[in-house]
C-alpha cells in the first residue's frame, strides 16, 4: 500500500515539458501520464494529444481542473483536446477517479 501511495501521490516532481508549436503529446501508460508536467503559456490555446496504452478503465477518461472538460480516450488513437486558461497558475489533469494525474503550469 505504500508504495501504491508514494507512486501516485508522493512521487517527486518531475520537470514541466513545454508544449512544442502549440501541441503536446501525453502518453497514457502503465498507470501515469508521460509526461505529467507540462508548461502552457496564458491565454493561448494549446492542443493536448493523448495517445492511450493503457488498458485500464481508470485511464480511459481524463479531465481538466478548472474547464469543465473531460474525454473519453479510446484505446491506441490518438485524441486531441483543445486547451486554454486564461489565468496563471497550476492546474491539473486527471482520470476520472483522480490516480493517474498530471499537471499543467500556465504562465
């Protein structure tokens, strides 16, 4: 059980990844996001692709903290959402039982 903990909630964290002309690719595998933490300028939309490995039924819908999004990610294709916070700060994204999660950091 420890360790079930320290994987999901305590793990250290890891250097955000910049979104790369406006898009950033999310692997959805072994029960997290790759990568977890991403940085997303304010104001501008950004296009998040999944692609999901993960056969789990936790991972086959993720949500965005503070948009009211969330989306069915069907396995091995790809889906794109659209995101946009106009308001710096960290913001997460998760599945929709909140153990595989990920960050977004608007500046």
């Amino acid at each position: 059980m420890a360790a079930v903990v320290w994987w999901f909630w305590l793990a250290g964290k890891r250097k955000a990844v910049a979104a790369s002309d406006g898009v950033i690719d999310i692997h959805v595998v072994d029960g997290v996001y790759k990568p977890d933490r991403v940085t997303i300028p304010t104001g501008k939309t950004t296009i998040f692709r999944f692609l999901r490995d993960d056969p789990t039924a936790c991972a086959e819908v993720v949500t965005f903290d503070g948009l009211s999004v969330s989306r069915e990610l069907p396995l091995n294709k790809a889906v794109e959402l659209a995101i946009r916070y106009d308001e710096p700060g960290e913001y997460t994204f998760a599945c929709q039982m909140g153990m595989y999660r990920g960050h977004v950091l608007v500046n």
